[in-house]
C-alpha cells in the first residue's frame, strides 16, 4: 500500500460520504488528515482517531478565503507543512435548467469551483515555497456526461477538468502536480436513497457490476497524492467502473 508517513493532507468536505472514505485511506496511509468541513466533522474525526489515525477537524467555509487563511495558519503552526490538498467538497441543488433559481446556480458554482479556487490560492504558495506538493481536484462523470437537472452541477465538475489543466500547467516547475478524479455512480447517503429500481438501472450501466464505494475513490486520491505519481499531473482519472464505455 502506498505510504504517506509524515505527510500532511486537507480533505475538504471530509466529514462525510467520499471524503470520509479518503479520510480512512489517507490516515491509513499514515498521513496526517486535516478535515475541512461546514458540518460538524468532530464525530468523523474522534472516530477514525479511535482507530489509530492522526487526524483532526477545522470548521471551514471554503467559499469564504478568510475562514481559509485562518484554518492554514493553524494547521501551519501545528505542523509547519501541507503536502496534500483534496478539494472533495461539493454541494447539489437538482432542478431543471427552467426552474433553477439564481442562488441554485450560484450556490453550486461558489462551493464546487469557486471554494477550489479559494483553497488553492492560500495553500499554493506554501507548496511552492516547499517545492512539493500534490493537489487533487474532484469532478464527476456528470462533468463529461450531463445529466438532467444538472447544469449548475455538470458546469462546476466541467469547470474542474480546465481549472486542474491550467493549474498543473502553471505548478509543474514547483514540484506540484495538480489532478482530478471524476468519480462515477458511488454509495452514499443519497443513493441509499433512491428507489431500487433506480439503484438496479444504474448498476446495469456499469461493466463491473457494482456500485462504487467511498474507499474506491480514496484509493484513487492515495494513488495521485504519492510521491510515485510525480509525473501525473493535468491528468482526470474517471473512476466509475468503465460507466463510460458504454
């Protein structure tokens, strides 16, 4: 298993769901998790703290870059480094392009890509100043798909693939690579939700024949935020079970 001792790693929107999962994998990792969350994250963490990792909570409002700067400057004079960023947090609000309101496009755009670009901004130049650093950014397959009732949503996971291009293309020389992953059709709250006739017809569109799992994707995150990806970077990994060979 990819190791990460010593290092230091943000998962925004960790809390819960995918960021959840990473948190567990990086922690088991043996990195030391930093979870950014609007939730009260303190539970998740006292958890995977019972279970031998090093991990703490910061309530933070990524669309706000004060709340930001403040979390870094702790997390700084906690450990004096942050090698990893996982920019996970995001937020849906579904309706039809006709009835979506402007603060339903607003608010999906100042989460999912404008909270990307606030975070970048503050821990970029500490990666740069260390000269490492490994950022990973979080599309979807509705990114490259569509889906109805999604424009806001599909716009910001789009948005993500061209911010994460032109980022890695301005990092590269610092010794930062910069990454997406789009995940596909995975548990969650939300589609433990859905009828199971709904659950059932997105399966079948999937070649491997499950649905994907939050640890799925945190391994996906593990393997682009190791030292041995370092020539991986512009890059959108599609982690959906080969949904989009169909």
């Amino acid at each position: 298993m990819t190791k990460l001792d010593g290092q230091v790693a943000i998962i925004t929107g960790g809390t819960q769901g995918i960021g959840e999962g990473a948190s567990e994998v990086f922690c088991e990792a043996g990195a030391k998790v930093v979870i950014w969350d609007v939730l009260d994250g303190q539970p998740t963490a006292a958890r995977i703290t019972e279970q031998g990792g090093e991990i703490f909570f910061q309530k933070v409002d990524i669309t706000q870059r004060s709340q930001v700067e403040t979390a870094v400057a702790e997390i700084m004079t906690r450990y004096g480094r942050i090698d990893i960023l996982i920019n996970n947090a995001g937020i849906i609000r579904d309706k039809s392009f006709l009835k979506m309101t402007d603060e339903e496009w607003h608010s999906v755009l100042n989460v999912n890509l404008s909270g990307a670009f606030n975070t970048c901004k503050v821990v970029v130049p500490i990666m740069r100043e260390a000269k490492y650093g490994r950022i990973i950014n979080t599309s979807s397959i509705n990114g490259t798909m569509g889906a109805f009732g999604q424009t806001n949503y599909a716009a910001t996971k789009a948005g993500i693939v061209g911010f994460t291009k032109s980022l890695a293309r301005e990092t590269g020389k610092y010794g930062i690579t910069v990454n997406a992953v789009a995940p596909g059709f995975i548990k969650s709250e939300m589609s433990d939700s859905m009828p199971k006739k709904v659950i059932d017809a997105g399966i079948a569109m999937i070649p491997v024949g499950r649905i994907g799992t939050a640890h799925d994707i945190g391994h996906a995150y593990l393997f682009l935020a190791s030292k041995e990806a370092g020539f991986v970077t512009a890059f959108t990994l599609h982690v959906n079970g080969g949904a989009l060979a169909i």
